[in-house]
C-alpha cells in the first residue's frame, strides 16, 4: 500500500521561532519513506540496536542510583502563545518548540496537530520510554518497540457544565523480546503503577485557578498584533463564513462524532528517540532523553510536554470562547509550572507530578471584569484541564512481534486482547 504524504513538525531550537512565525511555510513537508526525515544518517552505525541503547541507559541509571541529587524535587515549566494574526499556539519547552493548529474551516491554518492528538501523542511516548527504561532496569532485552496510543471523544459533566475530552484511553506495545510473556506483562504493569505522565492522567488532580495578569489596552484601530483581528475572522467561521480557500461542504463534526484518536510511537533502535506521529495529517514530533539518561537531548521528554499540552489546549479554549463572547484580545500567553517528585532515572523513589499551576497573561481593551468572567467560562469547558482534573483509567495490552498497519487492526478490529493480556 502506497504510503500517504506526511507533514512532519520537528522540535526546532527557539532561535528559528520567529523565522517559523514569518514564513509557516518554512516547516518541513516531506514524504514519508522507510526511513524517517529525523532518524539518524545512513552513516549511523546500524549495528548500534536497541539493545545496544538499553546498555548504555542501565549503564546511567547505575552511576546515579546513590547520587544525592537524584532525591531532589525538578520543577517543569512550558509557555504557549497565541501568535497575532494567526492565532497559532506555539509551544516553548527549554529550547524547543512545537506548533499546535486547528482546520481552516475554523479559520486556522492546519500547521500542527491539535491539543487532543498531541495529547494521546504524549501519552503513547510515556509508555515507549517507560517500557524501555523499566526494560533495562530489570536487564529484559527488546529488540525493538513501538506503541498505538487510542481514545474516543467523550462527554463528563464538571461543575455542572457538560465537557468533552479524550476518554477510552487504550494503548498497545508491540514489541520483539526473548523475554516471556510474563515478563513483559510485570512490565507494562510496572509502567502503569510508576509512570508520572500515566498517573497524572489516571488519578484525579487538584489543579488550582489560573492566576490572571491582565494589561489594559486600547481599543481604538487595528493592533499590530492581529490576535483581535483573527478572533474576528474566529468568529465568522463559526458563524459559518468559509475562509476564501475553503470549497464545499467543511463543517467541522460535532466533539462527540469525531473520529477516534490515534498516535502512532517507534523507538529508533541506537538512540532511543521517539518518533511520535499524532492526527490523521501525520504530524510528528520526537521526544528524546536527557543526556543523563543516555540520550542527546534533542526534544522534551513527556513530563514536560504533558504539562504543555494542558496550556495548550487552554490558549486554543480561550481563543474559542473569546471569538464566541465577541471579547477583544491583543495579548494571551499562559505558562505552566509543575514538580517531579524525585528527578528522573532515580530508581528507589520514582518521580510523580505534582503542583500544577498556571498562569495566564491577557491584553485586552475589556474591562477586567469581563476577561475575569472570560476565565471562569474557559476553564469550566477545557478538556485537558477537566480531564486531568477528573482522572481518565488507561488500559494496556502487550502484542508479540513488529509492528504491521495488518497486525494493528486485527488487535483493534477483535476487540478480545483484554487489559494485561500478552497476545502473539
């Protein structure tokens, strides 16, 4: 089967932020052949497996295991902006920085995956490298290992008010090992029991209200900026005015009859980057290890980018209902910070997430009332922010063998390989 066109988003390094900004169309779009665009060069060692990579990170979680900093709390932190015009969010982590975009029925301009992909996204990445490091902790061999992460959309009631977010959270490890079957399922349900990302979805959160910083401005003329003007064209869309590009029959589905959710995660064998593939566009992320951990450092890890995918999905529900209200927005960035408990690799107390909080930072021409009033009703209806604070339970299967598009749909279609079951 021929292979679909691919749009990859790769983790860029914030100094190329604002060339990005200026020309979208500077992202890398290429066709997706047996070989990833972010995979290593044909010049890489191919000998170098995965098995290889285990070494060298049971290797670095031996030499931190008695170290006294390894005991010691690490705070995360993650910033979205809306940007002007286009009411792009773009997401900074440390020196990365990842685009998250709607469809241009919605007057967005389709340059990433949504909130909702990216989450799953995150997700499918915590459970490929928490299998691996557990893997290598107990000295299992794996050969090679990727993860489908799945859910469906569904509704909850918060507060009195009905929200939709990601539900039937599911995933699947396909993975090549000699180990049994009761080996590798001590492992999936060692990841489940200490993953930070996995637990502060699966447990519910007491995630405070957002602290505002609200700036006065003014209202007369067009800003320079273009985030009023883009919440205006927001509007329209809703409205059921079609950007000029936009032919046809576009009308968004409504939340509960969208099409299920998917990510798709491989571990690149020698390095142990997650090449991430979220949304039915296939935009893909990577996700790496610090070099502590045997990695190179060359995307976030899921600790933090699930901390993002939070704002980020806030900045797109504050843009949503800002549009709706008719309130005018110059400025709106957010910024989260959590906690891990103990760092990552510590061994003897695992790491859980803890603390998250927000804070968003509004310019506008509305009176404070109104943007405190624009708060509540964002936070009453955003569904990362509800989900995380209702705790979602996630169920885990582990299937024999290398992945296939064939395999994956015969796990799926049967519906049988019940939670904890190794399958062949």
């Amino acid at each position: 089967m021929q292979e679909p066109t691919r749009r990859a988003v790769a983790y860029i390094p914030a100094a190329l932020g604002l060339l990005l900004a200026i020309s979208p169309s500077a992202q890398a779009q290429a066709t997706h052949t047996s070989r990833d665009w972010a995979q290593s060069p044909d010049g890489f060692d191919a000998s170098d497996s995965l098995r290889d990579f285990q070494a060298r990170l049971r290797s670095s979680l031996f030499l931190l295991k008695d170290r006294p900093e390894q005991n010691r709390p690490l705070p995360l932190s993650a910033r979205v902006t809306a940007e002007g015009r286009t009411g792009i969010r773009r997401l900074s982590i440390r020196d990365f920085q990842i685009l998250s975009d709607g469809g241009r029925e919605t007057a967005e301009f389709e340059l990433g995956a949504g909130s909702w992909p990216s989450l799953v996204g995150v997700l499918g990445s915590a459970v490929a490298g928490d299998f691996l490091a557990q893997a290598a902790i107990r000295g299992t061999p794996i050969d090679t290992l990727e993860v489908v992460f799945t859910a469906r959309p569904g509704a909850s009631q918060a507060r009195g008010t009905r929200v939709v977010y990601p539900q039937a959270l599911e995933y699947t490890v396909f993975v090549e090992s000699p180990a049994s079957d009761a080996e590798l399922e001590a492992l999936r349900a060692t990841v489940e029991r200490l993953s930070p990302v996995l637990n502060l979805v699966s447990h519910p959160q007491d995630i405070e209200h957002g602290r505002l910083i609200y700036t006065p401005t003014s209202r007369e003329g067009k800003t320079l900026g273009g985030l009023r003007e883009f919440l205006e064209d927001k509007y329209a869309a809703a409205q059921g005015v079609k950007p000029p590009d936009v032919r046809g029959d576009s009308a968004r589905p409504r939340d509960d009859a969208r099409p299920p959710l998917r990510a798709h995660v491989k571990i690149e064998g020698g390095t142990g980057i997650r090449h991430i593939r979220t949304d039915v566009r296939n935009f893909q992320v990577i996700h790496d290890n610090p070099r502590h951990l045997a990695g190179h450092n060359l995307g976030p890890t899921p600790e933090e980018h699930i901390l993002g995918t939070m704002i980020t999905c806030l900045t797109h529900i504050y843009e949503i209902e800002a549009a709706k209200k008719r309130v005018a927005l110059d400025a709106l960035e957010l910024d989260v910070e959590g906690t891990l408990t103990t760092r990552l690799g510590n061994t003897s107390a695992p790491p859980s997430l803890k603390d998250v909080r927000y804070t968003v930072k509004i310019g506008s021409p509305e009176p404070r009332e109104t943007i405190e009033a624009l708060q509540r009703s964002v936070e009453a209806v955003c569904p990362i922010y509800n989900m995380l604070k209702n705790s979602q339970a996630i169920k885990g299967r582990v299937v024999r063998g290398p992945y296939s598009e064939e395999k994956e749909r015969a796990v799926y279609g049967r519906g049988d390989a019940g939670e904890g079951e190794a399958s062949r």
